[in-house]
C-alpha cells in the first residue's frame, strides 16, 4: 500500500532529470591525498631501511626493534593501501575519456602507479617507494592540467 501510494505521488510530481559527471560534487577531487599516503610510504620505508638490528642477546633491544619494526611496516602498508585507494578513486571516478585524449597515457600511468602500491606493501623498497612518489606526482601534473590550473607541486619533506 505504501508503495501504491508512493508510486502515485511520483506520477503526480515527477522529479527532474540530471546528470552527473562524477560520483561525488565537483571539486571535491584532488590527488594531494594520494601524495600525502605516498610520502608516509616513503618516510617508512627509509626509517626501516635506516633502523638497527640490536646487539645478539640484548633482549630488551630486540623487542624493542620488533616493535618499532613492525609499527613501521604496519603503517607503511596501510599508507600504501591509502594512495591506492585514492589513485584508483581518480582513475575511475574523476577521469573521463576527453582526458584519455588529452593523456594517452593516462591508463597506463595510473596502471604502474597502483602496482606500485603494491610493490611498496610487499616489500621494503625505498626505489619503489620513490617511484610510487613520481607516479603520484605526474597524476598531480595531469589532474591540474585537467582544470587547467598550475598548482605547484611540493611535498611535506
């Protein structure tokens, strides 16, 4: 009966057509999101390269180590998650086919950046975690160009 009912307010007042380009309201996208997960990746990648096994026997050391060791790779790989998250929300969400004119690149650009993502979870990689920093960068370049727009590109560090 409710649905009789709410079926007849709809014929009486049917709502208006539109259209949306994008998942959520314009400008509400910006790859500074992606870099900023990215460069957490690459700040804890460098820390557990950087970080110093304990002296054999120093038990209180090596715990220690193993906490620090895994509190870093933890975050890592969530910040990693993040920028994939992100990236891939760009790519499928913000970017249209005009862009693919404008970028034939595009597809493969944001294909690398993602499997990037991965690498950085898996492994401990400061080459791979700064070429995840330059995959983001060039989404930065591309999105801004897309709104014509000359945002500078920086980073935190």
């Amino acid at each position: 009966m409710l649905n009789q009912a709410i079926a007849k307010l709809q014929a009486w007042f049917p709502a208006a057509a539109v259209h949306a380009h994008c998942d959520g309201p314009c400008g509400v996208y910006d790859p500074s999101s992606a870099r900023v997960a990215a460069e957490a990746v690459l700040s804890m990648t460098k820390k557990l390269v950087d970080l110093e096994t304990p002296a054999s026997g120093d038990k209180a050391a090596s715990v220690a180590y193993h906490n620090t060791f895994a509190r870093y790779t933890a975050i890592k790989e969530e910040q990693a998650q993040i920028a994939k998250d992100e990236l891939l929300v760009l790519w499928t969400d913000y970017f249209k086919p005009v862009h693919l004119e404008q970028f034939p690149d595009l597809h493969d650009t944001f294909w690398k950046a993602a499997k990037l993502c991965s690498a950085c979870k898996v492994e401990v990689s400061v080459q791979h975690a700064t070429e995840l920093m330059e995959a983001v960068q060039k989404v930065h370049t591309m999105f801004w160009a897309t709104k014509n727009r000359d945002v500078s590109w920086y980073t935190a560090s």
